[in-house]
C-alpha cells in the first residue's frame, strides 16, 4: 500500500515525540508514526526523509532498512499499534570514543561514521582497519591500571606492527612496545608513582620497552629508571 506524507507535527515538549501523518491516495486511509524516543530536530528530519523513499509503508523490514542507513542511528524497532499506528522505537549511536581521524566507537566496539560532529570529552582510539574492539577493551583494561596513579589516558594508538602507545590526562606520552604489554604498563604505573612521591614533576614520556626499567625523558634529559629508583642514565 503506498502512502503519501500529508503532514508532519513535532511536539516540543519535556516529552518530545515526533508524528508523521500519512495519507493513501486511493483509498483516503490515514496511517500514523509516532516516535517513542527524545530525539532532536535534526534526527527528526533526517528519519522523516528517509520515510518518503519508503514505498510501502505496511512493510515493516522496508522502513526499518531505510531508517538504520543514517549513521547516527545504531537499531530501530516497530510496533504496530491499533488500527492504524506504527511506533518507531530508534536507538541511537553513542560515542564513546574517536577512532582514528574520521569516525566514533560506539559502546558496542562498533565503528560508525557520524553526518556531524559528536562533542564531548572523549578518548582519542587509533588501530588499523579491524581493531577497534581489540584497542577499546585494551583501553578500559590500561584505565583502570592507569586509574590508581590518579590518571587516565586521553590517547591511545595501536600501529601496524603491534605496538602499543597512549598517552595520559598529563600529557605524558607512553610507549609500550608489541609484548610483555601488562608487565611493561605497571612498570609505568610504578615509575609515575615514584616521580609523584619525589616531587619530579611531570615527565614528558616514559619509555618501557626495556627488559628492566624504563627511559624517562624530561624536557632536557633521559633518566634511567631501574629497581624502582630514578637514576640518570644520560644527558641529550
């Protein structure tokens, strides 16, 4: 059955739902979609264009495909409600982190490439094509090491050959190296308790790519931690 769009009304109220009246040419029959979610106008939009590609409004599987091509949207679900109503139930990506430099992470693992920019304060991910579930759960497992140190980390990068490198809420940059991962990490975390305990400062990057230790490289030289004391190795 083919529907023509007769009217739209939104409702901009603390309960926000958008209608979309439809009309059958033929046969006069009205049909509503009502939107159970709090959506704002531009989703409101986007969901109401992606309706007038719809052919056939009775096909349930028809609207729920074209609704899930707006990238913003993770899922949607239909009722049908007596005698004429559909109601749309639409779940929408939530960014929980930048991935790479041209899309989100969702807080299923997922890549998906938002139509606009997504504020807020979130983690900057980066991996090769396929790893982003691999470099999130990496990511909430560094955290809540990294967290115990009264730090958390703002970056994290995982390149082509398996290394690992993040960088903390200080501005400390990290390098991991491709084994020994966890081991190398509270290294870290150790060496940044020991710089706190001794008034040092803030290191600009703490190398823990060592079998024992870790290069930590302040603004004008490289101190050599070794047995959980800093010594200075040498001078650039």
């Amino acid at each position: 059955m083919n529907y023509k769009i007769l009217l739209l009304t939104l409702f901009l109220f603390p309960t926000v739902i958008g209608g979309a009246h439809f009309m059958d040419s033929a046969l006069g029959k009205d049909l509503k979609i009502s939107l159970k979610n709090d959506l704002d106008d531009k989703h409101l939009k986007q969901i109401l264009n992606e309706l007038k590609n719809v052919v056939d409004l009775d096909n349930l599987l028809d609207i729920k495909t074209h609704l899930e091509q707006i990238t913003s949207i993770q899922s949607v679900y239909i009722a049908r409600k007596w005698p004429n109503n559909l109601e749309l139930d639409i779940k929408l990506e939530k960014a929980i982190a930048y991935w790479n430099d041209d899309g989100y992470i969702n807080d299923l693992g997922e890549v998906f490439v938002a139509d606009h920019v997504i504020d807020g304060d979130l983690p900057h991910l980066y991996g090769p094509k396929g790893t982003a579930p691999r470099v999130m759960e990496e990511y909430q497992q560094f955290n809540r090491v990294l967290f115990k140190s009264g730090n958390v980390i703002e970056l994290l990068k995982l390149n082509d050959r398996g290394a690992w490198e993040f960088h903390n809420s200080l501005g400390t940059k990290f390098f991991l190296g491709n084994e020994n991962i966890r081991e190398r990490l509270q290294r870290s975390v150790d060496i940044l308790f020991e710089i706190k305990n001794k008034s040092l400062g803030t290191p600009k990057l703490i190398d823990a790519r060592y079998n024992n230790g870790a290069a930590v490289e302040w603004i004008n030289k490289w101190e050599l931690a070794k047995n959980d004391k800093l010594q200075r190795d040498m001078r650039l």
